[in-house]
C-alpha cells in the first residue's frame, strides 16, 4: 500500500516563513544592457542583491547570472503586472516567461512587479527597451531601489546596555546590529563600530580622510515618524556636540549607510569621567511585533558525548541560535559561540523566564539562562518556561526532560521540548508537481510525482527561508536529511513549469 503523503497547508510562492514583506518604492535607477555586450561582467549584470544579478546573453531571455539555469528564469525570481501600490497581495505572481506570454516586446512600457522570493522584497519595474531576433541581447529597465527611506526599524523595542568596565571585545557587550555595524565602547571615550574599528575615532575639526566613530553610521535628533527626510544627518560626534550625557533621554535616529536602515534610538544612560564606559540606549528592532511561537512540540536530544559540532547535536531553531552544550558544563549557542566560557550571557542572544507564553510575556521576568536557574540547571527539569530569541524577537514555550550532570560533567547530554512555529501543525494534503514522505521525517525523505517531468528541483530551508538543501532529483528518489536537526522547516517543489511551497517537520 502506498505510503501516506503528509504535508502542511500549502504556501502561496509568494509567502516567506517568519520574514516580514520589504518594499522597495524608492529612488527609481535604470539598468540597461547594450547589444553584445559581455554578460559575464559586473557593468552588463543588474545586482540587485547577493542572490538575484539579472542580465541576458547575445539572445533568449534574460536570467539570473548566479545560478544560470535558464528554464526557471530568472531563478529566484516573480512576476506580475501592476504597481506595488497597487497592494502585491492583489497580484497573480509567475515566472516570468509565463507571465509575459512568452513575448518580450508585448511588456514594454507596462507597470510590473518583481518579486524577489528568498529575501521577500517587492521592487516595481518598467521594461523600455528589448532587442528581438537574436541581434545582440540587449534590453533596458527602470526600476525602484532600496536606498532612501524603504527600511524603517518600527518594530519592538529591545534594549542594549554595555556595563561599566565590561570587556568591549567580547558579543555580548557589543549591539551587533547588523552584519555591518556593532556598537560598543572601551572603558571611556566614545561609542564605535568595533566591525570596522578597533576604537574610538573622532576626527571632527581637524582634516583626516577617516570620518569619525561609529564608522557606517549618522545620526539625527527626532524620530521616524517625523519623516526622515526632514531630520539632519551627521556623524554621532557632531550630534551630540561633544558632550554625549546630553543626548541622554532624547529622540534620535540613526541611519545604517551601508545598510539604508533607520532606527529609533533614545539613550537612557552614559558613564563618563572615564569610569568604565558604560552606556545603554533602547532601540527599534526589524521586527514588527512579536512572534509567539505556539504551534506542534518538536523535542530535542543532544545525547552524552555526542559531537556538539554536528548540526545534529545542535537545536539550529534560527539561523541565529543554535542551541547546544560540551561534554559538560552549561549550554551556549553555536550559531555565535565557539563554545562554553564562563559568561553569564550565555547562550548568546536569548533571554528566558519562568511561566508560559499563555502567562503573557509582559507578566514574565526574563533574564540571562544561569540567572534564571541560579546556576542549578537539574532544578529546571519539568518546569515551564520561555524562551526569547532576541534579534528574531520569537518567544517559545520550552520544558527541559533531562540533564546530565555529575563528575566531569557526565557527557553533557540534555533535551527539551519546545513549541515550534504557528503553522507546525500537520495534515494529510498532497503537493504539486510532486508529493514528498514520510512527513514527520527522519532519515531520508522520498519525492515522487506523475509521470512526464525528466526531474524536481527540491529546497528545504530554514523557518527564516535561509536555503539548507538543493537538490535536483529523478522520479522516485530520496534525499538523506540526516544532517538537519529536528524542527520545522519549509520546502520547495520545483519543475519545468511551476513552484510548490510546503512544510516538513523532522523528528527523530
């Protein structure tokens, strides 16, 4: 008897996980290609981010010069006509051949959308010229940017405090904003970028081809809502006069260059004197409101002596943290840590309480792990709790079964189970073009599909649509999942003709 298909409600293309939608309406630049010229190089490919770079050879259509396969083209990639402002949850998205009825000339000078599916960005574009009948491949448009004013940090507040005197090297005195940009601060002096500078700079007044600290950043006093074209951009130095106890308590933005992200920020205290360099501030977050992850329990297990370098050992619950522990001592996330210290942070960029998300997390008192269970971790085995992943801005109900404790540590096995996204729960649907099972899996996961396609791109990814696997398979084949832990994740169908999103649960 055929084995039961199981997978969870099925996605829309145009949905991405926990991601919020980002638009780009602004700062509209034209890209163009020039008859025979060289699509290999950087001037003929329009990179629009670091996944999608569209050009187009000396004929066919145009593609995505990264992953160059033309039958998905441009891979990574919908389309639809109309405006953003339109709204996009109005808009039939498809590949591109297909929604331009397999005609280039028919789309010229006609409003459309480009949707960049793994990154969710939403980018108006107008196609105003296209060369026909193989006469060199060229073609131009005009399309809107991510540049001014397209990512405004609204979300929930969070708080960042550097201690007096706490060592400014170490993650967790640092606000690692983004890849680009970690705020911190020595023992006195100003804030910097410890990304790109080993200290504080300040180069105001005099002539130095440096600009001052925090490198990549400018600041200005109002808030968001105030319209950011209408603040004053300058370096943070200049902004608070040389005299940062000022700014404390009052509105300000500042601006990611490299990024293009403005924040809200209000500082809410300053050491000076040069008495340790302590500093806090609160800021806006990405995230648009919080994210209660109350759906299916998924239970993880890193047994004693188990490889805490194996993803399998490792509960990867975001690509952010990954939770996991040594042979010994405490737990501590992979996904930032190269293992356990004696820092009462850890694991870093989690915080956690008492109670149940169903408490209200408002009512809940969070803190560092080892703050929470008084350093005692076996007298946390049965009792609820939460956990709050903090960039992600997620909390989870947790309850850990077990740990190992004793002389040497004993191993350093634990598990817990916790609750995992919303949409965990699982039914009994089919997906096309093709079917995936077992769902729960395990070990290895079966694709098959109706006869008639030569082969199915399958991708599984993370819930924060991080790509984990992509393969290209034949009819009735499996693919090993063993290097996954267990969780949720998302997973991609992908034939000649179509794209099929749904959930796999792993669960061993």
């Amino acid at each position: 008897m055929k084995k039961q298909l199981m997978m969870v409600g099925l996605m829309v293309m145009i949905q991405s996980g926990l991601t919020a939608q980002t638009i780009w309406n602004s700062s509209p630049i034209t890209f163009k290609k020039e008859n025979y010229a060289n699509f290999n190089k950087a001037e003929n490919q329009d990179r629009i981010t670091d996944k999608v770079w569209i050009t187009r050879q000396n004929s066919l259509p145009i593609y995505n010069y990264l992953v160059d396969e033309l039958y998905l083209s441009p891979k990574g990639t919908l389309w639809a006509f109309g405006k953003i402002s339109d709204g996009v949850e109005n808009l039939k998205f498809d590949f591109w051949v297909n929604m331009i009825n397999a005609s280039p000339p028919g789309m010229l000078d006609k409003d459309m959308v480009m949707y960049l599916v793994e990154e969710n960005i939403y980018i108006n574009i107008k196609f105003t010229d296209w060369t026909t009948d193989g006469q060199g491949g060229g073609f131009s448009y005009t399309r809107s940017t991510g540049s001014m004013g397209d990512s405004l940090w609204t979300g929930t507040s969070m708080t960042f405090t550097k201690s007096d005197s706490a060592d400014w090297t170490l993650p967790a005195n640092q606000d690692r904003i983004t890849n680009n940009v970690w705020i911190t601060r020595a023992n006195q002096r100003g804030i910097f970028n410890i990304r790109y500078e080993r200290e504080y700079i300040n180069t105001s007044g005099i002539s130095s081809t440096r600009v001052s600290s925090p490198a990549g950043t400018k600041w200005a006093y109002g808030t968001i809502a105030d319209g950011v074209e209408s603040l004053t951009f300058v370096p943070w130095i200049n902004i608070v006069d040389e005299s940062p106890p000022d700014a404390v308590s009052s509105d300000m933005v500042l601006f990611l260059v490299d990024d293009s992200i403005y924040i809200d920020i209000h500082f809410t205290s300053w050491t000076s004197g040069g008495e340790g360099g302590g500093f806090s501030y609160e800021r806006s977050t990405g995230n648009m409101s919080q994210t209660l992850w109350t759906g299916a329990k998924t239970t993880f297990t890193k047994a004693d002596y188990a490889d805490w370098t194996e993803a399998t050992s490792q509960d990867r619950i975001t690509d952010k943290v990954w939770i996991t522990r040594d042979d010994s001592m405490g737990i501590f996330n992979a996904a930032a840590e190269t293992g356990y210290t004696q820092s009462s942070t850890l694991p870093t960029g989690t915080r956690w309480a008492f109670g149940k998300t169903g408490d209200g997390i408002q009512n809940l008192n969070f803190g560092y792990f080892l703050d929470v269970i008084e350093s005692e971790p076996p007298s946390i085995i049965g009792k609820n709790m939460v956990l709050h992943l903090i960039k992600d801005d997620i909390y989870i109900d947790i309850k850990f079964n077990s740990w190992t404790s004793g002389e040497n540590g004993g191993g350093g096995g634990f598990s817990y189970t916790r609750a995992s996204a919303p949409s965990a729960s699982i039914q009994s649907v089919g997906m096309s073009p093709g079917s995936i099972f077992p769902n729960p899996a395990s070990d290895d996961l079966w694709v098959e599909w109706e006869e008639g396609m030569q082969h199915l791109q399958i991708e599984i990814l993370d819930q924060n649509g991080r790509l984990l696997k992509s393969e290209k398979v034949n009819r009735n084949a499996s693919i090993d999942i063993r290097d996954l832990s267990n969780g949720l994740y998302q997973v991609r169908l992908i034939s000649e003709t179509s794209i099929e999103t749904g959930k796999l649960l792993i669960v061993r």
